[in-house]
C-alpha cells in the first residue's frame, strides 16, 4: 500500500465531509438540541398542569372527607347534607362547579366505601389518584380503630421499616471504600449507548459514501490512480477523522453552553453552601479545618447513600475509562466500518444493501442487548463471553469497565477486536476491490463470496 495516496484520500474524504452544509448542521445544531433536552423535560412539566379544578364532597360515609385536603390541582368543597341529584344538576366549569365526588355510607361486611365522580368532562388522571390514594388512608385509619387496640396507627409506623444497605470494595491492602453500584451503572449505561451511536452512525457514513461515489461513477475515475485498499482504507480513516472533529467541537461548543448559562444560572446559593460547608469544618473537634474535600465527607455522614456516590465518583479510574473508550471505539469503528465499506461497494443504492446489512447489524445490536443485563450482572458468563467476542466487546466491554475487569481479560479482548478487524479487513478490501467496479445487477451473498475467492 502507498501510503501517500491513502493520506490524500483522507484528505480528500474530510475536506469533503467538513465542507458539507450536513457536517456544519450536525456539528452546531447537535449540542443546542441536547441542552434542549435537559431544559425541555421541565418546561413540559411546569406547562402540562392542569388548572386547580373545584369537586364538592357528599361524604356519606364520614371518614374521608377530613382526609381530602385541597392541593394546587383540586379543592373539595364540603356538601354535605345537599341532594346528590342537586349536585349533579348542577355541575359545570362555568359555575366554578367542575366535579361531584359522592363517598358511600361505610359498609361494615366488606369495611370499605365506593368514591364516584360526576362530572361533564372526563377528570385527569391527578385528580383520580389524588382521590383514590386519600380515600384509601381513610378506610385504613379507620379499620385500625375497629381493632381497639391502643396506638395501634403508631405499632404499624414502627413496624415498617427501612433498612439501608451500604456496599463497601475491598482494595489489596484491605482498606474499606464505600461504593455506589447507581453510579457504575449510569456510567455503564452512557458508555454503552455512545459507542453504539457512533460506530453505527458512522460506519453508516462510510458505507452511504461508497455507495454514492459507485453510483455516480466517480469511484472508477479514482481507481484507476490508486489501489482499491488504498481509497477504502483512506475513506474509512477520512470519516474516523471526521467523526473527531465533531467530538472535539461538541465539547467547545458544550463548555461555551456552560459557561453561557453560567451567566444567567444565580450562585449565590452555591456560595451559601460553601460558606456553610467553612463553617462546618471550622466547628471544634472537627479536623479538618482547611480541607473542603474532608467538611464535605463530614457533611454526608448522615446521608450514606450521598456519601457514597461522592466517594465512587472520586474513585473511579478514569484514566482506563478513557483509554478503554478510545481503543473500542477505534476498533470498533475499524471492524464494522471495514464490513460496511464491503457492503456498500456490492450496491448502487441504499435500498438494495438492507439484505446484505443484516449479518453486520445483527451482532451490533446483540452486543447492546448483552451490555444491558451486564449492568446487573457485570461477571456473568454471558457478559464475560460478549465482552470477549469481537462483534460485541465494544459495546458489553464498555458496560463492565466501570465495575473492575482484570487486566488480561481486558487484554485479550483488545486482542481479539485487533485480530478480527485485520482478519475481516482483508475480506472486506478483497470484496471491496470487485465491487466497486460491478454494477447494473443486485448482488447476493453467493456473489459476495465469488468476489472473495477472485485473486
């Protein structure tokens, strides 16, 4: 292979790919829509309330209407004595009337009551388990007292109980750390769903762009001035350099989102806390006076679950984090960009290589299944054996990082990814180099194979 020419079809590939009004769209629009979706969740909560509607209480039963306290989306109106048939006459949102709730008289079989709702437009779904949930408590309330046994609503408080459980990891030389699994979780799951992102998203690039140099016959002016390796090879590192640059100007762009709404976000109240933070570590017996990192651990001993996901973030190693992101996410680009550099070369279309995407697809999307239950189970046979397969390491390997793997089974994945890359590399360049230049037929996979055993 002649290295310069594949250096200048990089080029070629990111000039081409960054000038494009698609990359700019991507690259700028990409981070407004994800602030969007961190501010939009809230906006639709605070918008989606319903106004406070009015709903007139016939409580026959005597027991639940004290339980029924108004709220921001209801306020019961005490209608006791009045007809039900009168009130039901008489509902309408124009007369401040939106709803009747008649309670039955307590039936001492069953000990319960029945709560119906009268009204001309269908309540929401607040109002009726606002109702329900408070209906409920009564009718307990009230089958304690039936018991006659003293404080029997405080023996069944005490009764319940809620037991915390705080997990510790031991290190070699026996020291106690206190951990979140929570935490290795999300970190798990945001790991696992990036790379799965980008080495489809990308390796669909890659294969979009062969395709479309093919049909437009632009693909048989550059073969004759370079080897097909090369201008696949080239093609496929071109859009990994692309696929970085919007990496490296999401981040810009995000620490200038931040430091934007910075300017508007008070802080007065972070410096409140800090300064109350001082004050604590300043308070007698406390040893550490200056250190702000130690008042914080002695802030959260009353809150282990606060402590711990503190102590967790502050242990992590993110050094293999990252290393281990960057190296599965460039084999795993590698592999599945070189499967679908091949695809793309066997059609003229996008439609017509669904058939042929199948094999590719199907492994990727068994890998992101797998990294699921490998939250739960990190060293499960399943998650040890999808994280040493090369089809679905990226994504099932990413999954187990956070929670500990040993070296050499984080080794011999890598290892193997590296293997097979090379291994469906040569495959893919050799069905490559026929397919590019056949065209005006659907190609199958007995064809695929035909052009594999071509020399």
């Amino acid at each position: 292979m002649n290295f310069r020419n594949i250096g200048v079809i990089i080029s070629r590939e990111y000039m081409t790919r960054v000038r494009k009004k698609s990359f700019l769209v991507i690259t700028f629009v990409v981070p407004v829509l994800m602030a969007l979706l961190c501010i939009v969740p809230s906006v639709i909560m605070l918008m989606s309330k319903d106004k406070c509607k009015t709903v007139e209480v016939l409580d026959e039963s005597g027991i639940v209407l004290p339980y029924l306290t108004d709220s921001d989306i209801v306020v019961y109106k005490d209608c006791t004595g009045i007809d039900l048939d009168s009130l039901k006459a008489g509902v309408s949102s124009e007369n401040g009337n939106d709803a009747v709730l008649h309670i039955s008289a307590y039936d001492p079989q069953t000990r319960n009551v029945t709560a119906t709702v009268y009204s001309v437009k269908p309540v929401g779904i607040d109002i009726k388990e606002d109702i329900s949930s408070k209906a409920e408590d009564a009718v307990e309330e009230c089958r304690m007292r039936s018991y006659d046994i003293e404080n029997l609503d405080v023996i069944m408080k005490e009764i319940k109980a809620d037991v915390p459980v705080a997990t510790y990891t031991l290190g070699e030389d026996g020291q106690e750390k206190i951990t979140s699994s929570e935490v290795y979780m999300i970190i798990s799951l945001v790991l696992t769903m990036v790379i799965y992102m980008f080495i489809a998203m990308f390796s669909g690039m890659v294969m979009s762009s062969v395709i479309e140099e093919k049909s437009s016959k632009v693909v048989e002016v550059l073969v004759s001035s370079v080897k097909s390796i090369e201008l696949m090879f080239g093609k496929i590192i071109g859009v990994a350099c692309v696929a970085l640059t919007q990496f490296f100007l999401w981040i810009v762009l995000a620490i200038v989102l931040i430091s934007v709404a910075g300017m508007f976000v008070d802080f007065d109240s972070l410096s409140q806390g800090a300064q109350q933070m001082t004050q604590m570590a300043s308070v007698p017996g406390m040893d550490s006076v200056a250190d702000p990192t130690a008042a914080l651990m002695q802030a959260t001993e009353d809150n282990p679950e606060l402590s711990a996901i503190i102590s967790t973030l502050r242990d992590l190693d993110y050094g293999s984090i990252i290393f281990s992101f960057v190296v599965y996410f460039i084999l795993g680009y590698l592999l599945y960009a070189s499967l679908f550099a091949a695809i793309g070369s066997a059609v003229e279309n996008e439609g017509d290589s669904n058939q042929l995407q199948m094999p590719v697809t199907i492994p990727l999307l068994i890998g992101f299944f797998i990294a699921f239950y490998a939250f739960k189970a990190p060293d499960s046979q399943l998650a040890f054996w999808g994280s040493m397969i090369p089809f679905t390491s990226p994504m099932v390997m990413l999954a187990r990082i956070p929670f500990g793997v040993p070296a050499w089974e984080l080794a011999l994945s890598i290892g193997l990814l590296l293997i097979t890359f090379v291994v469906f590399a040569w495959i893919s360049a050799r069905i490559y180099k026929v397919g590019i230049l056949v065209s005006g037929k659907k190609s199958t996979f007995k064809d695929l194979w035909k052009w594999l055993k071509q020399k």
